[in-house]
C-alpha cells in the first residue's frame, strides 16, 4: 500500500500547529498530488534521506564511512559482529555507561568485564589494562554526559594488547578530543539518535568508521543477509561479507529527521559550550569540591556540568541547596534508587541472567577464562565517584542568567561546604 496524502497528514499532526494553521497545511497538501515516496532506504530513486543523512554525517564526523541504523544499541551491535566479537571473547566496559553498552556484549555472546571510571566518569585506562586476559577482544569506550574519555591513554592500552575499540559516542555527538572528532579513534564509533540524544531522529543511531571492511560487515549484519549491497545477489567482494544478520535498517522517515539534525548539530553545540563555559569560568568552589576532569576542555559538548562533593552526604546537600536557589540538579548514584546508568543494577549482568537456559554465553565452551567476579560492589571508585557527583543542568542562554547560575552554585557550595 501505498504512502500517501494520509499519511503526511498524520505526520503533520505531530507538530503541534495551531488548528488554522493545520488546516492551511492540509489543503495546500490536498491540492496536489506527487508521487507517494518511497519510506524504504534502497528503493527510490535518488539519493534517499538515509543515504543524504549518511554522507553528511560521515562529512561532519571526519570519517570514510558511516551507516545508518534504527538504535544507538543496534550500532553496538553491529560494530561487535563487524569487529567478530563473540562466544569466547571478553569485552571490557566501564561502570558508567547506559546499561546497552553492556547488555550488547551478553547479546552478542561475549562476556563483559565491567572497568571503573576515573574523575572523568569514563573508563579508568589503568583498571581497563588491570583487567585484560588472553580473552580480552575489545573494548567499549563509551564518552559519558557529553565528554571524552581519556583516548590517548585507552588507544595506548588497546593498542599495547591488540584490542579492539569500540567508542560509544551516544551521549557526546559531536565532541571531540584533540581536534578530533570522538568516534573515530577506535575502529568504529556507535552514536544514539534516540529522543533524549543531542542529535536525534526519534529513534535511530549511526556507525562510523574509517574502515571499509568493518564498514562492509556492520552493512551486512545491519541488513539480514546483505541483501541490499550494490549488487543483490554477487557472491561475496571479500571474505567476511556474507553471514546471516538482523535488520537495523533506518527508514526513510527516520532518515528525514536525522539529516536536518546533522545539518543543526553545530550551531546547536556551539549554543551549548558557550552557555557552559559562561557558568564554568564563574565557579569558585571551596577546598574538597571539584570540577569533573575534562580530558580536553576544548572538545566538550557543553550538556552537563558535573562536579564532585567530598561525601555522599554533602552531595545531597549540595543538590538540594542548588535546588533550593532554583537551579536543576540531581545525583548520580544513590543505593536505594534504581538507575541503568550504573553497574551495581545491571542484576542481567551480575546474576547472569540468560535468554535461554543452557546460560549462554556465561557457560560458553568456547570461553576459557574465568569469569568476573561480578557483584554490586566490584567497581568500588566508581561508586565512590558517582555517589558524590552532582550533575547540573544549564538551561540560560544568555550572558546574566548564566551568571546568575554559576553565583547560585557557588553560593550553595559554600553554604554546604
Ligand atoms: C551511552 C549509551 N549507549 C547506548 C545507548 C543506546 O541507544 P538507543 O537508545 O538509541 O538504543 C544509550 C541510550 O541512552 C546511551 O546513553
């Protein structure tokens, strides 16, 4: 069936408009009658949404290739297969990270191994080198809360024992570190558009890459069976193409989406780093506080601003006498509060938790390790620093009201302190 006038009145529904105005809209809709589009990717055609959204993407993030895929988690699991993570394979991954960074290592039958964080709240390098075996395959660098992990460090480590990188880049879209773009460090960078993401499409996500092999095999896996390479049916270009898949293929309309965010991402970031950087540079915390490490200031997205109280206790104060002045903030770690951003509820993880009941991949006969000790309390520092950070948000824009925030904050911190 086809998409028609019907549906793009659906989809003009989703704006909030006023009545007149949707009504103008639709007769000005019903008044012609186009081809209906096509809402599959590889049909069409022209260049589709998809394909603009890809090349753009690529284009901003400095990398040869980028694919479009329908979840930030579906990226994961199309850069694992691209990179033949698998049964055997251990996959570190640190503490602090959306729960999908790690639920996709279990889905792709490899064994997770859950790293602390640091003072940047992203993979601590040292615990990550700490905890590599004759197993380790890879590694999940995910840039927590808009900023990027320590990558020379990680990119030092990965490439001392010939690990994978994987960077998962779905809260830090567009940051950078070093001048360059984060994501294509490793061998493949994993971004989210879900609605809560800095760029989103609703739902969707995209895998970048410099290289075309990984690029050729996340195609594949995202795809079923690459049905849609540029020849259908050719046997394989290369050994490794062919193999049985999963759909994450993105839409047209998804794709639509996904092209007007790129092409805003900048203007929308720079917005961002200013107004930070308005608050930040007024902060004057006292003895004991701290700001969140940046690795590289400079290539911060601007979307969170994150500093350490001495206790947990002072913390909550501290939120609450932000909160009082009228400044929006939370905690990041509290132990009665469920949160999948933090590894000690990952109960999945931690009680090996399995889809089928021979208990895959934990019981795997092809994993010869041992597997971690997993418990809530496995990653101590990453507690320690999550219990005592507080995130607060930065809503101001201009020049005073930022001003204003970084006064409120400093004001709370002192009356806590
Ligand atoms: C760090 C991180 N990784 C992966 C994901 C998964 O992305 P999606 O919701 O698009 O599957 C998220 C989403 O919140 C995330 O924050």
């Amino acid at each position: 069936m086809q998409a028609n006038h019907e549906e793009l009145m659906e989809l003009v529904d989703l704006w909030n408009y006023s009545p007149e105005a949707t009504a103008k809209i639709r007769d000005i809709l019903q008044s012609e009658s186009p081809p209906p589009p096509h809402l599959f990717r590889y049909y069409g055609k022209e260049e589709g949404k998809v394909q603009q959204a890809e090349r753009l993407f690529a284009e901003t993030m400095g990398a040869k290739h980028a694919l479009a895929v329908n979840s930030g988690t579906s990226a994961l699991m199309a850069a694992l297969a691209a990179c033949g993570i698998g049964p055997g394979d251990e996959v570190l991954v640190p503490g602090y990270t959306f729960f999908a960074s790690a639920s996709v290592v279990v889905a792709s039958k490899a064994i997770p191994v859950i790293c602390e964080v640091n003072d940047s709240l992203n993979i601590d390098p040292e615990d990550m080198e700490r905890k590599i075996t004759p197993q380790t395959k890879a590694v999940i660098a995910v840039h927590m809360r808009g900023l990027c992990a320590d990558m020379d460090e990680i990119m030092a480590v990965a490439r001392k024992h010939d690990l994978r990188v994987i960077e998962d880049v779905a809260q830090a879209c567009g940051g950078s570190y070093k001048g360059q773009m984060l994501g294509t460090f490793g061998d493949c960078g994993c971004f989210s558009f879900d609605f809560f993401k800095i760029a989103m499409s609703g739902e969707g996500g995209f895998v970048i890459t410099n290289d075309e092999f990984l690029d050729t095999r996340a195609q594949s896996w995202h795809d079923t069976a690459a049905c849609w390479r540029p020849d259908r049916y050719a046997k394989e270009r290369m050994p490794g193409e062919l193999f049985c898949g999963e759909n994450y293929r993105m839409s047209e309309l998804q794709g639509a989406v996904a092209l007007a965010q790129i092409r805003k991402l900048e203007n929308h970031l720079d917005g961002m780093r200013a107004a930070k950087k308005a608050v930040r540079d007024r902060i004057d915390l006292p003895e004991d506080f701290a700001m969140r490490r940046q690795p590289d200031p400079e290539g911060d997205t601007g979307i969170a601003l994150i500093l350490f109280a001495p206790s947990p206790e002072k913390a909550k104060a501290l939120i609450g006498a932000l909160k009082e002045r009228g400044v929006s903030a939370g905690g990041r770690f509290d132990a009665t509060v469920r949160d999948w951003h933090v590894y000690s509820n990952w109960e999945h993880i931690l009680e090996q938790k399995t889809l089928t009941s021979e208990g895959c991949p934990f019981t795997c006969p092809f994993y010869k390790g041992t597997l971690p000790d997993y418990r809530p309390d496995m990653c101590p520092k990453t507690l320690d620093f999550l219990s005592r950070s507080v995130h607060i948000g930065i809503s101001a824009r201009d020049d005073d009201k930022c001003a204003e925030t970084a006064a409120a904050i400093n004001e709370a911190a002192a009356a806590v302190a």
